[in-house]
C-alpha cells in the first residue's frame, strides 16, 4: 500500500511543482534505497516517505466524524496522530481499495474489513518506528540532512540545488524549512536504525546449499479434490448417478493423465462435483505453501520423499473433509554443477527472509510495549 502511495503521491507533487525533465523522483528514491538496503528496510523508509509527501491531502469532516483539523485520532506512547495525518493516510488507503474493488467502497465494507484500525495501526507503527530509531540515539547530522536534500530531484534546477526552488515548493504545500528537515531526519535515523538489524544477519554456506537443493528441487502435479460432504452424484449433467466422492475419485485416479487435453473429459465427469482439475507447476520442496497439504499432511513426502509417487501414477487421499487424487507429472532435481553460479540469489533470499522475520518480532515487541491511546470517536 504505502508503495502505491509514495508512487501516486511524489508522482502528483513532481507533476506540479518540477520541471519535466526533473519527474522521475519514485525510481530516483528507490533506485538510491535499493544500492544501500534490505527489501524490508525500503518498506519501512517508504511508508515514512509517504507520511512525508503527503502533502496536499483533503479534510473531510465525513471521514473524521466532524472533528477540527487540530484534533487527534490518537497516541502512541504520548505522541500524537493528528486528524490531518489520519485522513490523508485514510484517503490514500481508500483510493487503494476502490482501485481493487470496482471504484467504490461501501461503509459496510469498511467496518468489514476495519479499514479505519488498519490505517490507524500503520500510523501507530510508523510512529513507533522512528520513536526508536531516535530513542537509540541515532540523531542524523545537519550535514547528513542537507545532503539528502540537495540531491532530492524535486529541488533541483539544471542539475542543481536550487534554494529558491526548495522555499518555494515548501510554501506551496504549507511547509517550513525547518518542518521539512526535521521529517527527513527522522527518516534518516529510521534507516540507519533498520540497517542495524540488516547487519546482524548471518547466513552460513550450510544454509544456502540446504536452500538452494530444496528450491531446485521442484514437482509438476495435478490435484483433484472432493468435499468429502458433497452428495452423490446425481443428475443429467452424471453419466455415473449415485457414485460418492471417494468413489468418484477413484474412477478420476484412472482417468487423469499428464496431458491437458485428458483434464476435459476429467472435468465433465467431476461437473455434478463442481471441482475441477488443478494444475501445479515447478512447486519446489521449500515452499511453505504445498497445495493439497492442508487437507493431505502425507502429500509434501509423498512428492518429495526418496519412496514418494512415481511420475504419471495417480494416487486416491482421503480425509475427513477432501477426498483427492494427486498425479505427479514431472520432477526437476537440482544440478550441483551450478551451485556455484547460483548460490548468491539463494543467499540473497535467504537473507531477504530472515530480515522479514526480525523486522516483524522487532515491530511485535514495539506494539507489545506501547501504549496506544485511540479516539472512540474517530475510530
């Protein structure tokens, strides 16, 4: 969400304050993150980014209840979140969905979902997350601020800082010099902060070659699965009424072939069912996700197992809520001989996963600590 918002937001503020030849800040400010950090420390930046930038947002007394501009949605540890910032982040949030849901989003919807706690939480984090940064005593320098902002494209005339341009642009979106700085020195003390962690990141060579077999390692393979409640089969649209699910997989574990073309007489025969063929391709061993393993636990061995399915034979799974047949297509084992070449995308990955995982116990023990104060009558 907030890299939809950084996009549209900058996209919009550069379209009407920059000259042409200056628009293209998005791609300048994530080509820059992109050099120096981790996927999960551009997306912290980036939200801060967007509070940043949002900088000609609407009020609507609808969306905050008729609260004043001046009043808050909230606290965290003491802080504020002002109205103002809650509905320019509630608006964005808004323009999101309504781009995912036909143009429109309905109050019922809303309160469905809660879109209005989920934009006030992601306030709250981003909150929390430069309340630390700064209270670990990273305090980014006035040298370390003016350069961030001299190479800024949006200040930039003929390939220079040009400080007439950069007072102007701020006047014109109801900003100080002295506001505007403060903001990119929190955003800097959030990325050096979030580059503390990226640091303690260790991946061992064990690690990678682990890894990398187990992604190359991959299945192709088709499931057919029944809802071991459905009704027998019955109907015109069945050329075998009265068959059950487990009876009707059965007779599918003899149908079903590697050949798309066989899914069709698969799928008219399964229609009084209303399931269809699956297809799988190139699953690796070390997907967290393995279609079929939900209802079928015994599936990952049977695939990836040295005395697992053998490719083109069919095989009939029952449990209490599906009844399946699983064929094996075809299997890819990893080449060794390319491990060598191949090994720093596995490291890459591996490392990208377990900065996820910190970021989100780091973000976990914030908000357990916190204390957040809501507005009952905003939220």
């Amino acid at each position: 969400v907030f890299f939809q918002v950084f996009n549209h937001r900058v996209g919009s503020f550069v379209s009407s304050h920059i000259p042409a030849n200056q628009k293209d800040v998005s791609t300048f400010m994530i080509g820059q993150m992109r050099g120096k950090v981790g996927g999960w420390v551009i997306t912290i930046v980036i939200g801060f980014i967007a509070l940043v930038f949002a900088l000609e947002g609407v009020f609507s007394p609808k969306s905050t209840r008729g609260l004043h501009e001046g009043s808050v949605a909230g606290t965290v540890n003491g802080e504020p979140i002002t109205i103002s910032d809650y509905n320019k982040a509630l608006e964005r949030k808004l323009e999101f969905l309504k781009g995912m849901m036909g143009g429109k989003v309905t109050e019922e919807q809303m309160k469905m979902f809660r879109v209005r706690q989920g934009v006030f939480q992601e306030l709250a984090q981003l909150k929390l997350t430069a309340q630390a940064a700064l209270s670990s005593g990273r305090q980014p320098s006035d040298e370390a601020v003016r350069q961030e902002i001299v190479t800024m494209p949006y200040f930039l005339k003929d390939g220079q800082f040009d400080p007439a341009q950069y007072r102007a642009t701020l006047q014109a979106n109801n900003y100080t010099p002295a506001g505007f700085e403060k903001m990119i020195r929190d955003q800097l003390a959030v990325q050096e902060w979030s580059e503390s962690f990226q640091n303690e990141i260790r991946v061992s060579e064990s690690e990678v070659k682990d890894e990398y077999l187990r992604s190359k390692n991959t299945r192709s393979y088709k499931i057919v699965s029944i809802p071991a409640s459905a009704p027998a089969a019955k109907g015109k649209d069945s050329k075998f009424p009265g068959l059950t699910p487990k009876q009707a997989a059965e007779k599918v574990a003899t149908m079903l072939k590697a050949d798309r073309k066989s899914d069709e007489s698969v799928n008219a025969f399964l229609k009084p069912f209303g399931v269809t063929v699956r297809e799988n391709p190139d699953v690796p061993e070390s997907t967290a996700f393995l279609p079929g393993s939900q209802d079928h636990p015994e599936l990952r061995n049977d695939l990836f197992g040295e005395k697992g399915l053998s490719v083109g034979k069919a095989k009939v799974y029952e449990s209490p809520t599906r009844i399946s047949v699983v064929l094996l297509v075809s299997e890819k084992k990893p080449d060794p001989a390319k491990y060598e070449s191949e090994k720093k995308e596995t490291e890459l990955a591996i490392k990208a996963r377990k900065e996820r995982d910190l970021m989100n116990a780091v973000m976990k023990r914030l908000m357990e600590k916190a204390k957040i104060d809501t507005n009952p009558a905003v939220l």
